[in-house]
C-alpha cells in the first residue's frame, strides 16, 4: 500500500465523523435495549448477553465491509477524497421488530425465547429482501430520478435524523446552542474557530465541559452505568432461528413494507453518495447489509443493518475511510464489553446531538445543489410524507403517554382542534415509498412525460391495494384503502389520456421534437 492510500485510511475529518456516526449508532443500540428491557420486559441475560453483542457484530460487518469498498474505490479510481459510507442499524425497524412483533407475541404467549426466535426470522427475512433486491438497485436507480432520491433522502434527514437532535438541542440550550454555533463556523464557515483542534474533539470537549459545569450530568450515572459492565460475546442462533420459521409467516407480512423501505433508504443513500463523487456499486452494498444482516440474525440480532444516511455531511468535513471502520469497530467492543451506557454517563448526548443535526442540513442541501431550477418543485412534495410520518410517531407517542388512543379520543373530535389524525396515517404510513410514489409522479409531471407518470400511479395504486403504503398494517383491499387505489388508477388514466392528446396536438409535438 502506498503512502498516499496509507493517508486516506485516516484523515483530520474523520474525527469528527466517527464520534457522530457513533453516537447515533450507540444512541440507536441504547434505545434498542431500553426497549426490550423496560417495555417488551425480556431478561436482562437476553438483552445483553445474546442480542446487544449480535447487535455490534452486525455493525461491525457492515462497517469493514464498506470501508474495504472505499478503499477499493479509492484505488482503482486514483482518487484521495473517497469518503466511505456510514454503516448503521435500520432506526424504524428497531421501533417495527419490536412493537409488531416481539411485544405481541411476548404478550401472547409469555415466552421471551419463542418471541426471540420469531424476530430472528424476521430480520433474516429482511435480510433476504435485500439479497434479491441488490440484483435489481442499479435498475431501479435508473428508473426513478436522482431529484426524487435525493429529494426523500433530505426528507428522512430533516425529519428523522436532525429533528429531534434539534429538539434535543432546545431542552438544553446552556450546552448545546455553544456546540451548535462552533458547528456553523467551523463546517459551514470558512474561518473555523481553535484552527489547530480538530472540530470533532473541540465539540466532545466543550460539550461535555458545559454538561459537567451545569449539573446535567451525575457521578451516580457512573456508578450505575459500571454494573452493565461484563464480555459477552455473540451466540450462535441458527437452531433458533429453524425453529421459529413455522410459527413467524403471520408476522412476515410488516416485514415487507420495512424490508422495501430499507432496500430505498440504502439506494438513496447510494444517489447521494453518488451525487457527492463517490460511485460505489449497487449490488455490492446491497449484498453487504444483506450478508451482515443475516449474520446477524444466525448470530442473536433480530434488527437489520442498512447503509446509514449522511455521507455527504461527514465528506464536506473531510472524512475518508477509517471513520467508518473505527465506528464500527468501537460498536463492536462497546457491544461485548456493554460499555454504552458508562460512555453516555461521562459524555452527554446533547453534546453530540447538534452534529446530526449538521449532517440533516448537509443531505437536505445536497439536493438543492443537485436539482435543476424546473424540479425543484418536487423537493417539497416529497417532504410531506416525511412531515406526517415524524408528526403521526409524535402524536403517536402523546396519545400513549396519556394512556389513551386516536378512537377514544375521537377522530372528529380532532379534526375540530386541527389535527387531521387520518391525514397523517395515511400520508405519514409507508412514506419512504409513498415519497418516491408522488416524487416520482410529480417530476414526470413538470417534465412532461406522462406514461412514466401513469406508470408509477399504477404502482401506487397496487402498493396501496396491499397496504403497503398509506396503512399502518399489511392487507389485500382494505375498506379504507380503495379509494387511494381508485384515486391512483385515475391519476393514471388522467396521464394516458394526456399522452394521446399530446400526440394529437401539432403544437406539443414540435416541442417535444425540439426538446
């Protein structure tokens, strides 16, 4: 290896990027096991001594196997700005695995290993969904515009990623608004502020000061966090995993709709890669989440791995390839040693939070660059699906925490306060295919091309017709789905007939002649 690939494998950005994408990583794994613990109520043996470990391993895979192809990338292509892509594990399957399907069947039947051994099938099928799908990304990449990709990618950006970090940031304005300011100067700017201290250390440590400094962080959190200490390593769960196959088929069917929607994240997250310079091949990143998923899976981990949003953010910072590696390293040795809980205690999570919220802005901003003006338009259609699945969890999450439900509290009752809960089931469910469904109907619209605009109504309205778009649950004709499917197949109609009225007009046709 020569000395100039030698220097890609770490660089002064990569600092920064590691410490983000491994606090998102580890908040992700602490909310995993919070989950399980406190609200499915699984054994603490089995979160941490089966599942957390299997969780780091997954990461782990995915993480070498991305670094290796930066570092192919890097050398085939002569290039010394290759940044690798971030591994992760799929945040909405942690919510999905564990509401749809390990807290029902744990309910159902009391039995914490029958309820492991169905989420193990899930993810494995999961895993399969991506297998079969990386035969078919580069297609799809073609078929659908790289606006619409982008688009729904600064979507969950905004929406998922740096929202609630932004919210985070509000509760603790006294340590959070000095890292968000140095954020701006430093990456956004183009005179940083303390030049000589790499950014990503400057953030812990002011952070983490500020946090000492004003009480919001406790001796006693140490002290407690020191009891999850231990090595655990992963499990082999094959026989496990065999033997829940049977009893799993009715829980496969909210595997599909997930599986679909991480098989889009990781192909807009390929775009954007892509978009920014780095040209990685579909099929071998797909592959990779899908072998390091199912690994996971044989291994104890019932929550798949996806390629993780934010390339461009940690590339504008000059990141290359060891972030990535080291993150996924750390989550492994995090995972096996159950460190997690004592590295929050010491560094708080408001401290780290604001680079997320860097690294939304950055995505959402990679597809103003990218877009051209007459597109730009379909930006925001594709935001409204995003807007209602963030606002539907939250008022999800109020509803629960009052220990209440829409029905009970009528749906009429709030329409009248103006909230259209009904509204935001319907957008908000599915919306990472709905997003590419009205992306990609909405710029085939502008641009005048209305075949391939009928042609994703037609899909729409079949993703509707199984539910797999605008429900919360998976099935054939629902009642309150028709009139999506039918309004679809008019909106595909309309198109055709645009079709045959363009041909027939002399005027449209010198146009597109012209064009």
């Amino acid at each position: 290896m020569d000395k100039a690939l030698k220097g890609l494998l770490w660089k002064r950005g990569d600092w920064a990027a590691y410490f983000g994408l491994l606090a998102n990583n580890l908040t992700n794994l602490l909310t995993m096991a919070s989950l399980l613990l406190f609200v499915v109520g699984f054994p603490d043996d089995m979160v941490y001594g089966r599942i957390v470990p299997a969780f780091g391993l997954s990461i782990f895979l995915a993480s070498m196997a991305y670094g290796y192809f930066g570092y192919k990338l890097a050398k085939t292509s002569g290039r010394l700005d290759v940044t690798a892509l971030p591994s992760g594990p799929s945040a909405p399957s942690i919510f999905t695995v564990t509401f749809l399907v390990i807290l029902p069947v744990y309910q159902q039947t009391n039995n914490a290993q029958f309820a492991f051994q169905i989420a193990l099938v899930w993810c494995f099928f999961e895993a399969l969904i991506l297998i079969a799908g990386s035969f078919l990304g580069d297609f799809i990449r073609k078929m659908v515009p790289r606006t619409v990709l982008l688009s729904c990618l600064s979507g969950l950006g905004l929406l998922l990623l740096a929202m609630n970090p932004m919210l985070q940031s509000f509760e603790t304005p006294v340590v959070a608004f000095v890292v968000l300011i140095i954020i701006f100067i430093n990456w956004f700017g183009k005179s940083p502020i303390f030049k000589k201290i790499p950014t990503g250390f400057l953030l812990l440590a002011v952070g983490t000061a500020l946090a000492w400094i004003f009480g919001l962080q406790s001796p006693e959190a140490i002290t407690a966090a020191l009891h999850t200490l231990g090595f655990n390593p992963p499990e082999v769960h094959v026989v496990s995993l065999f033997q829940g196959i049977p009893h799993a088929l009715p829980y496969l069917a909210s595997a599909v709709p997930l599986g679909l929607a991480n098989y889009i994240f990781d192909l807009e997250n390929i775009e954007s890669a892509h978009a920014a310079g780095d040209s990685y091949n579909t099929r071998k990143v797909m592959l990779g989440n899908g072998i390091a998923s199912s690994i996971g899976a044989f291994a104890g981990n019932p929550f798949p791995v996806t390629v993780y949003i934010g390339h461009a953010g940690w590339k504008s910072i000059g990141a290359g390839i060891g972030y990535t590696v080291a993150s996924g390293l750390s989550m492994l040795i995090i995972a096996l040693f159950g460190i997690g809980a004592l590295l929050l205690a010491v560094i708080p999570v408001v401290a780290i939070v604001p680079i997320l919220v860097y690294v939304g802005v950055v995505t959402a901003n990679q597809v103003v660059r990218e877009t051209p003006k007459i597109e730009v338009p379909v930006i925001f259609i594709t935001l409204f699906p995003w807007i209602a699945n963030w606002a539907l969890s939250l008022a999800n999450n109020v509803l629960t925490a009052a220990q209440t439900t829409a029905a009970k509290v009528g749906i009429d009752t709030l329409s009248a306060k103006g909230v259209y809960y009904n509204g935001l089931v319907h957008l908000g469910n599915g919306a990472p295919l709905s997003s590419i469904m009205w992306g990609s109907i909405a710029i085939f619209a502008i641009l005048n091309r209305p075949l391939r605009a009928a042609t994703f109504a037609v899909i729409a309205a079949g993703l509707s017709l199984f539910g797999i778009i605008h429900a919360p649950t998976v099935g054939f004709a629902q009642e309150a789905l028709m009139p999506f499917v039918y309004a679809y197949l008019m909106v595909a109609a309309l198109f055709v007939y645009k079709h045959f009225a363009d041909r027939n007009d002399p005027e449209k046709q010198l146009a597109a002649s012209e064009a």
